[in-house]
C-alpha cells in the first residue's frame, strides 16, 4: 500500500493499520475495502469497520446507526454461518490511542468474525476449477432448507411485492446514469433498462402469484460466490443488513444471483446445476420463469456496486482499472440475458 494513498486514509482507519491496535497483537495487518467497509484481517480475526456515507439506499452516516446495523449484521449472518460472526466491539480512544475493543472513549464499532480460510472460497475455487455439481447441490440443499425456515407474510410479502421489484430494478439505472459513457455505454443502458420494465408489466400476474404462494422470504440478499466457503461445512456470510428491501425477496432471486455469478465466471454449466438441484430439491419449478430477470437484475446490481467502488477516493487507485474492467463486465453480462 503506497505511502501516498496511505495519507489519504481517514486518521482512525490509518491506526488500525497497526498491530500494537489489537488486543493480541497479529504480526500485519491487511486492509481491503468494500464501497461501504473497511475490513481489516489481523491474523485469526477479521475486524469490519463500516464506513460513514450514504447511498440513498444505505445510511451509516452516524455512530449510533453504524452500531445498529453492525448488531444487525451479527444476528442476520449467523442464520448461515454461525460459527464465524462473533461479537461487535468498540474503536476506542485509551490513553491517546485508537485501539480495537478497548475501554475507553468510543470512536467506532466494528464486527468482530473468525477468520475463514481464503483458499476454501469458492471464487477462489473457481479459477482452479475446484468447485463441482456435486457440492453445488449441497449448497443448494442449505439454501432450501435456508428458504424453508426463512419468515415470510407480512411486510416481508409487501417489500418483496411486485412494486418494491419495481423500485429496486429502477434504483439500479437511477444510480448507474452518471456513469453512462465510463462503466457503460448510453445503448445498453437503454435497453437493459426498457427490457426490465417491460418483464415487469408483462408478467404481473406472475409476480403477485409468488407472493401468494409464500416464495417471498427473509432471504441472504447478497449470494455471489465470494460469499461462500466450504471450510468445515458450508458458510454463507456477508447477506445485506443495511436495507431489508434487499433482503426481502423471490427466492428466485436468490438463486438467481450465484447461478448469474456463476455465469460470469463462465461456468454456465455449474449454474444449470445449481439451479437443476435446487428446483429438485425445493419442487419449485416455476422459478424458471422469472431467472433471466433476476440474473439481469443481479448482474446490474454488481454493475453498480462497480460504479460505487470506482467512484470511492479511498480505494487504491492500483484497484480502480480491475474494478472498471469487471463492472464492464457485468453490464455485459445483464445485457446478455435480454
């Protein structure tokens, strides 16, 4: 990490960079960066530090919120992988200095997680050629099973409803139109954008018919293969605490989203059977229909989560030209699916 980009690190961020800030001292520290956390690994532990902005769609633009939905992220991510998400803790400032889980002054608070293993990820698998059909049916056993328990009815069927799918495939082209002619050119904007919204007015009925049938749940919201490890068991962390509209949702769209990741890897066939094998196992047969859409609408929203990540001044500009080449790629992708 170059000393100049360094500088630009908020104060707090830039003395959790160092080892003597933890309560056992690791021997480095490695920072990554989502376009809405810090996350810090310091050696069996990694520390998730929230940063303070807002998207329209997420707000941690105070303390007090940021606590909130750290506490809320614990207890979501524990439905899948229980065994990784530990506690939230406190930034503290103790004796002049910006410690981790201390006992002083509060400055921050972060989400405390054991460290899983990297090489038992499965975007780390792919590449290798690693992963199988065989433990993508046990991935979609636990999904199943997921959906099953999962809460349903209520506001849960209001937010997963035909006009919230309406509102968050909107927000998609909404948030991504400033960076038309840079992540995306006018053309396929236009008609990723038009084709959404004619699936949507065409198939109604159908979209109403899911809520009725109680396929509407409390799901993970975020289910890309960056978010899976076969590491002891299956875990599947990092769903979407900030904004329950995300998270509440057609499992079909769920599905969707790592068959649509698994697409983008070019693994078309481990997506067929990832979704063979949850059809098979849900008896969910109609959700075919509805998959082009979702994995259209999935491949946008990681177009955007692109188009934030580029636009973040406190991401290493060393990252900015991979990010731009994969959000590219992801707009591609949705486009492919019209």
């Amino acid at each position: 990490m170059g000393a100049i980009y360094m500088s630009e690190l908020p104060e707090l961020i830039q003395a959790l960079l160092e080892p003597e800030a933890y309560p056992s001292p690791p021997r480095n520290i490695e920072l990554m960066q989502t376009q809405m956390s810090y996350v810090f690994i310091a050696g069996d532990y990694v520390y998730k530090v929230k940063k303070p902005v807002d998207f329209g769609f997420l707000d941690y633009t105070t303390l007090e919120k940021r606590l909130t939905f750290c506490i809320k992220e614990l207890e979501l991510n524990r439905r899948l992988c229980p065994d990784a998400y530990l506690e939230v803790v406190p930034v503290t400032v103790d004796d002049g200095r910006i410690v981790m889980d201390g006992k002083g002054t509060v400055k921050e608070y972060a989400v405390k997680m054991r460290r899983l293993t990297r090489e038992a990820m499965m975007d780390a698998l792919l590449p290798e050629n690693r992963v199988t059909p065989e433990m993508l049916a046990r991935v979609a056993a636990l999904l199943v099973e997921f959906h099953r328990k999962a809460a349903t009815g209520g506001d849960i069927d209001e937010f997963g409803g035909i006009d919230t799918v309406a509102r968050n495939t909107g927000e998609n082209f909404t948030q991504t139109e400033k960076y038309i002619g840079v992540t995306v050119s006018a053309e396929t904007h236009r008609r990723i954008k038009t084709w959404n919204e004619n699936f949507i007015k065409t198939n109604e009925a159908l979209f109403h018919k899911r809520v009725a049938e109680g396929r509407v749940r409390d799901c993970h919201g975020d289910l890309h293969a960056a978010h899976i490890c076969f590491n002891n068991g299956i875990c599947i962390y990092d769903c979407i605490e900030f904004n329950d509209r995300f998270r509440y949702c057609d499992v079909a769209s769920e599905v969707a989203f790592l068959a649509m990741d698994l697409d983008h890897y070019g693994r078309e066939d481990l997506a067929g059977s990832f979704i063979d094998a949850y059809v098979k196992e849900s008896g969910d047969e109609e959700l075919k229909k509805l998959l082009n859409f979702y994995k259209c609408y999935r491949a946008c929203v990681r177009a955007k989560v692109g188009c934030f990540q580029y636009a973040d001044p406190y991401i290493d500009p060393g990252e900015k030209a991979k990010i731009l080449e994969n959000t590219r790629s992801y707009f591609d992708l949705a486009e492919s699916y019209i």
